[in-house]
C-alpha cells in the first residue's frame, strides 16, 4: 500500500508540535511526513515582544528546526508557501509543488489593520524574528541619531505602541526597562522619552480581570509608561500619528509606531478558498476545513467557537498546541485505516502576562498572580514548552532559569 504523504505547513506552535508527535507515533513506513517552513529554524512568538524591545536577543528566542526534529525520519523543506490548491491536492511553494494527502496548515497569523490609513507603511508589528529584530534597531538608530542632529526631533524619542491587549502590554513592560539603558547608553535624559500606549477601549487589557490590570497600570505608568484609553489611531504617517478621542483629533510626532492592535489568520487561508472569518477557518470539531477531510487547521488560522459564551477562543500558543497534539493523534487513526476521530476539546488552563523583568499579572487556574510570582509562573510555562518540544535537552539549551533576571 500506498504511504500516505502528510505535509505540515509553517513550523510554529501548531506545526512543531504536530510533526514531533507525528515523528513519535508513526512508524517510518507509515507515511511520509514533510515539514515546510520559511526558515531553517523555529522561533517562539510569545518572546518575540522582548527581542523587539531588546531585553532579550532573538538568538535565544530561535532554534534550528533540524536540532529538534529528527530529519532522517521526517523530510524538512525550507521554503515560502505561496498557495493551497485543495482540488488538486498540492502546495504551491516558492521553488516547486509538494502533493498531500493529508495536509496541516500552521501558517499563523497577520498583524489585523483595520484599513487604517499609512499603518501598513509605516507601522511596525511583532511578527517574527526579522520584524521584532527591526524594531530594536529602529528604536536604537533612533536614540543614536537624535544627539547628531542640529534641530531637536521629538518624534524620534516618541514611542506609540498601538493596542493594550497582552501584545501591546507585554511590549511596553519591556520597552520600560529598556529605555533608561538606552538613554544611558545614547546620552539622553529619560523624561525626553515618551513610550505611550494607545487602545480603543475604555480600559487596557479589555475584558481581564480589573484588579490585575489595575495591578499592571500601577506598575507601567510607575515606570513611565503613558495609557491613552478610549482612544483610536486613525491615521499613521512617517513622522506623526492621529488619534481620536470623543471625537477630538489629536496629532502625535513619532516615527516608531509598533502596531499590536489586533491579529488575523494568514491571508494564504483565505486565498485557497477556505470559508473564513478575520482569515480564520471556522473548523470542525475535529479541527478539519469545512468541506474537507483531509485538511487540518491549526494555530492562529483556525476559529474555534467557546459553546459557553458563543464566542471565538482567542488564538493563542495553549491552544495551538493542543490542536497539534489532537491532529497528530487524528492522523496516526487516518494512517492506520480507522476513522474515528477524536474531536477536540480545549482545557484553558489560564493566562500569563509579562509586565518586563521581575514582574508579571496572571489568572490561572482559579488563583490571581501577581508581581514575581507571577514572572516565575511566566517562566514555567516557557520552559514547559521547550520540554514538550524537545525534551530536557532543549530544556537546558534555551529555557529561562534565572528567577531573579531574564
Ligand atoms: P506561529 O507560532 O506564529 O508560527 C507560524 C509559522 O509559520 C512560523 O514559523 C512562520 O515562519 C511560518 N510561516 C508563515 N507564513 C509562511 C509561509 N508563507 N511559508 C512558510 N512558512 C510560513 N499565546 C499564548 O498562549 N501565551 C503567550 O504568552 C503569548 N504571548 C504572545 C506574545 C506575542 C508578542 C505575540 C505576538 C503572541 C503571543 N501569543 C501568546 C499568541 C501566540 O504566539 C500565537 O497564538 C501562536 O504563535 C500561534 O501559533 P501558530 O502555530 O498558529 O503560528
Ligand atoms: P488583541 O486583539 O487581544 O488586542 C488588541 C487590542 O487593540 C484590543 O484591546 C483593541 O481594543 C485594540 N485596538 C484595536 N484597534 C485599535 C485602534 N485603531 N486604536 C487603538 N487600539 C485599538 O491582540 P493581541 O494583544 O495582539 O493578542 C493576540 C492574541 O495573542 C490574543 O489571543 C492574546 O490572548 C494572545 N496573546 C497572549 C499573551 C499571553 O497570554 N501572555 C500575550 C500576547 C498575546
């Protein structure tokens, strides 16, 4: 018989997981198993806030995907996915056409800009390695550059980070501590220095819990962080922003404007004609496209609604996860002949937000976490994941161990 040909798009949080469960489970005559991704390594997005700050070098955030997945058993292909034809059954990538049989689509996700007028310019998103990268040699030319100029420019010490979900929270935590080492560093007084964070919304963090995110305000603001609630970036230009509040426009000189308002599926999901929403894949319960079967979502790309309040689960690395482990066991049933799926059913075990060193806000379980305790529940979590990943090894390498410091 036939070996079927599984191919895992993107090498995330979903489509690590799934190839190094798939790798475990399946014996190396069962199927053919591909892995494709854009870069020869994989990167943990939940740290890419502090490599865009520079609290934290990207080299510790990446690793190479050939030093955790077994490349003898599975057949890794460094390439850019370009399209999914799901009639024909293929993928089409930069450098050639890979064929499936069963395909899982980790692709992640895009920065979400609303049509704003110039944010796709002039905006920065923590993304990946090489956007967080260019944010903290934007920020850094910026406070270089400032002292060598005859006249003043403000828009150069003018940070905007636009949203006050945990993207745009965590981002500024880090952003305060990095600052006065930058104006050390570069010869500038610290109140010359603006980091301000703009949300729509009445209150940051819409929706958390309000004690800890008064907690978190306390803490940024006592470090100089300036909240703009309630009020809306409108319009981006190279050196300035516009914002609205109760309907007063205000215009703010900055060139480094890092957009974290919001995220989206990979538009190559749209694209390939999967039914979407905010280029997400509404799944089925066993996470499959609808219409399809033989094409899992996973990750960021795939919507999956919350039966007790009839509304999306936001994406998030927990989840993507516990998709791969589900659609890898899925698939080991497919490969071995049987069809009873096992539909899947996620176990939030709750949230954790950085707030920079030291310091962190969190819900888990039912238990509130505050300050270090929960810096060092924020670390755990990390370095669980590099353990499921790649056992104590990788543990070693890459994980967070001092409680006191990064
Ligand atoms: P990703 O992990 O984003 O991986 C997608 C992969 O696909 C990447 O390797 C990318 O290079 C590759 N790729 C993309 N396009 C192509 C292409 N065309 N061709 C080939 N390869 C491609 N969630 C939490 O649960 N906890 C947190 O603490 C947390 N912190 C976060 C902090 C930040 C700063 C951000 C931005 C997000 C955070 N999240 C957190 C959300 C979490 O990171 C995402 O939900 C998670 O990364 C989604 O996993 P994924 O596998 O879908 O995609
Ligand atoms: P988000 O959608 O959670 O938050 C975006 C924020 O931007 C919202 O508060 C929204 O009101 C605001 N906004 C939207 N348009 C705006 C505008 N024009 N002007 C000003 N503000 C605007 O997005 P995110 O923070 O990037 O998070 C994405 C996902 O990643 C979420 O699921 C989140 O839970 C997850 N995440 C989790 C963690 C963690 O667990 N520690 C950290 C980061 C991200």
């Amino acid at each position: 018989m036939k070996r079927p040909n599984i191919v895992i798009l993107g090498a995330g949080y979903g489509g690590m997981i799934t190839t190094v469960r798939l790798q475990k489970m399946l014996g190396a005559n069962e199927a053919n198993v591909t892995l494709v991704n854009k870069h020869n390594y994989h990167y943990q997005t939940t740290w890419l806030h502090e490599n865009a700050a520079g609290t934290l070098h990207h080299d510790k955030t990446r690793m190479k995907i050939s030093d955790v997945v077994d490349t003898n058993k599975i057949n890794f292909v460094q390439d850019t996915v370009l399209s999914i034809n799901s009639d024909e059954k293929k993928v089409k990538l930069e450098n050639g056409d890979l064929e499936y049989d069963y395909l899982v689509v980790g692709l992640g996700f895009e920065a979400a800009t609303f049509g704003i007028s110039g944010l796709k310019e002039n905006a920065f998103t923590i993304s990946n390695i090489n956007s967080a990268r260019m944010i903290r040699e934007h920020i850094e030319y910026n406070f270089a550059k400032y002292n060598n100029e005859k006249e003043e420019r403000q828009d150069r010490l003018n940070i905007v980070v636009g949203g006050a979900g945990f993207t745009g929270i965590e981002f500024v935590g880090e952003l305060a501590n990095r600052v006065p080492e930058l104006c050390e560093e570069y010869d500038i007084p610290r109140e010359k220095v603006r980091i301000m964070n703009v949300e729509a919304s009445p209150s940051v963090l819409p929706g958390f819990d309000e004690e800890l995110v008064e907690y978190a305000m306390n803490l940024l603001e006592g470090k100089g962080v300036e909240f703009k609630t309630g009020t809306m970036i409108k319009e981006v230009h190279e050196d300035k922003i516009l914002v609205e509040k109760d309907e007063q426009q205000e215009e703010i000189p900055t060139n480094t404007v890092v957009w974290a308002a919001g995220v989206r599926g990979n538009s190559i999901v749209e694209e390939a004609g999967f039914e979407t929403a905010r280029g997400r894949v509404k799944v089925s319960d066993t996470l499959l496209a609808p219409g399809h079967d033989d094409v899992f979502i996973v990750g960021d790309c795939a919507l999956i609604m919350n039966e007790e309040n009839d509304r999306p689960y936001p994406p998030t690395a927990q989840i993507a996860m516990q998709e791969a482990e589900n659609v890898a066991h899925n698939l080991k049933v497919l490969v071995r002949g049987g069809s009873d799926l096992e539909p899947f059913e996620p176990h939030l075990k709750g949230t954790v937000a950085s707030l920079g060193e030291g310091q962190a806000i969190g819900v888990v379980g039912d238990k509130k976490l505050f300050g270090w305790t929960a810096s060092v529940m924020k670390k755990v979590i990390d370095n669980r994941y590099l353990f499921m990943l790649g056992g104590v090894g990788l543990l070693l390498k890459k994980g967070k161990f001092n409680i006191f410091t990064k």
